[in-house]
C-alpha cells in the first residue's frame, strides 16, 4: 500500500507540473503588453538601486580604486568608529534631525490645507488659477532658488533689507546668519513643494461621494463642519501614508540647497549629514568614510520608516505593509 501511494503522489506531481507551467505560460501571453510596460521600471530599480547595492562594501573597508570594492582590504566597523569619535559627529547629526523635523512638521500641514480651500473655492476658474500658480514654483530648480533668495533678502541691495530701512529698521543678513537659515531653508521648501503636494490630496478629496456633502447640507452642516467629519476622515488614510513616507526621508536632506546656502557664518547649523558626506566623498576623496557615514544615515532611515509604519498601524490601521 505504501508503494501505490508513493506512486501516485509521483503522478500527481508529474501531471501537475505541466498543467502549473501551462497555465503560467497562458497569463503570460495574455498579458504580455502589460509586463512590457512594467519592464522598463524593473530594469531602472535592478540597475540603478540593486546593482549599486554592493557598492555598500566600501563602508567596511579601506577601499582604494585600485584594488576595487571586491579587492580592498576588510576593516570592519573601522570608519564608524572613526566618525562616531570625531568632534563633529554629535553638531552634524543634531542639525540634520533639526532641520528635517522641522521641514516636516512646517511643510506637511499646508498642502492638505491648500487643497481642502481650493476644493471648497466656489469660482472653479479661480481655484485652477491658484492651482496653477501654487503649482509652478516646483518646477523651479534649487540653483535658481537660491539665486532668487540670495538677490531678494540681500543685504546691499534686496528686496525685503530694502522694506526694513523704509520702516526704519537696521537691514538684516538673512542668509548668513546662524539664526535665519533654519527658517529661510524651511519656509522656502513650503513656498516651493506646497502646490505640488497638494495635487494628492486634492485627488483624494475629488473622490469623496458627493451625496455625504448633499446629506450634511441637508442636516445644516457648515463648512467647517462637513470638512471635519466628512474630508479629514475621508482623506486621512492617504495623509497617513504620505507622513510615513515622509518621515521615511526624516534623515535624507539634499545636499545642493543646504550645500548652496551654506557659508562660513551659518556652518554651525547648515552642516548636515548630506553636505559633509559630499565634502568628505568627493572633495577629500575619502571613500569609505564617506560611506560608512552614508550607511549610517540609511539604517536611520529605514529604522524610522519601520517604528512608523508600526505605530500607524496600530493606532489607525492604515500602514504601507
């Protein structure tokens, strides 16, 4: 009896193979135009995500172009040890958590802001105008900002130190000081990303049921009202998952706009992880520090993209995964 079962698990492993492969094989050619699609973004995350991954070598060796990433001498935790020791470890990484924390507390409420006013503007043409307007300023790049912030809050000859002395004030030195560049880096990022941000949420609200606004108009509500019980709850699964992604980044600031911004006055507070690892990289050629630094940065990151997603989706049960 135990051979005949033997026998017929064989059978049924054999005959199901091919009914598996076929069937696979099927799906396949009916949706090949579909994979086709999909294989470009394959093919950009493979190469330029995964391949670079084995790049990560360097933060645990002495790398020397040379001998390359499989032939430089292992040192182990040598360049964290390194980092972590030096007087500047504790300044870098305190401005980067400042300066992130604070884009993203500053920056994150007004997009759901703009969007619930331009969903509630009552001239639509005049609500695409602002959407328009508000839109623009992402598509303008970081070297030209700085640039336009760099002429309007000049000291000598800008815009707002000319306003100051009309009014009596002494003229004010916005981009050099320490205690300015907080909030000019900040409030400039809201004025630049708020239109694009909003696009989302507007999208969200658009796909709202309209016979919930129909039914609070008929209770009376107001609109302060309809917005709180009807779009915050409507919208907040996506709001959720867009401050998770966000504080997914808390630690990826880019360099060029601080790296711009940056001068001998503001240092102290404009040296972040990104600007010194650009230094300590490519200036001073000082590969594996600069990646046992960047490294360090990463598992930061993902760190805080995980404890999030976690509390989310025990308080809200609204997560990435």
């Amino acid at each position: 009896m135990s051979r005949q079962g033997e026998k017929m698990k064989k059978r049924k492993k054999h005959s199901a193979f091919p009914a598996s492969r076929q069937s696979w094989g099927a799906y396949l050619k009916g949706h090949y135009d579909l994979y086709l699609l999909l294989l470009p973004a394959v093919l950009y995350t493979v190469i330029f995500l995964y391949i670079p991954m084995y790049g990560v070598l360097m933060a645990f060796e002495d790398y020397s172009p040379v001998k390359g990433v499989l032939g430089s001498t292992f040192v182990g935790l040598k360049h964290f040890d390194k980092f972590f020791s030096t007087y500047m470890a504790k300044q870098i990484i305190t401005n980067t958590i400042v300066l992130s924390g604070y884009s993203l507390l500053a920056s994150f409420p007004f997009p759901v802001i703009l969007a619930l006013m331009l969903n509630y503007c009552i001239s639509k043409r005049f609500g695409k105008v602002v959407q328009t307007v508000t839109y623009m300023p992402y598509f303008i790049s970081v070297m030209v900002l700085v640039g336009m912030m760099n002429i309007f809050f000049s000291t000598n000859y800008g815009v707002v130190n000319e306003v100051l002395k009309a009014l009596g004030m002494e003229p004010y030195s916005f981009m050099s000081g320490e205690a300015s560049f907080r909030h000019m880096y900040v409030w400039s990022g809201v004025w630049q990303g708020m239109g694009y941000s909003s696009v989302i949420y507007f999208a969200a609200l658009s796909g709202i049921d309209p016979t919930l606004y129909e039914a609070a108009e008929l209770d009376g509500a107001s609109k302060l009202q309809r917005i709180r019980y009807i779009d915050l709850p409507s919208i907040m699964p996506t709001v959720i998952i867009m401050l998770i992604m966000s504080a997914g980044n808390l630690m990826s600031i880019g360099f060029e706009k601080a790296y711009l911004m940056q001068n001998d006055r503001n240092s102290g507070v404009s040296e972040i992880i990104a600007t010194y690892v650009y230094k300590v990289g490519l200036i001073d050629a000082r590969y594996s520090f600069s990646a046992a630094v960047n490294l360090f940065n990463s598992v930061i990151n993902f760190v805080i993209l995980i404890v999030i997603n976690r509390i989310s989706r025990k308080i809200s049960e609204t997560s990435l995964w």
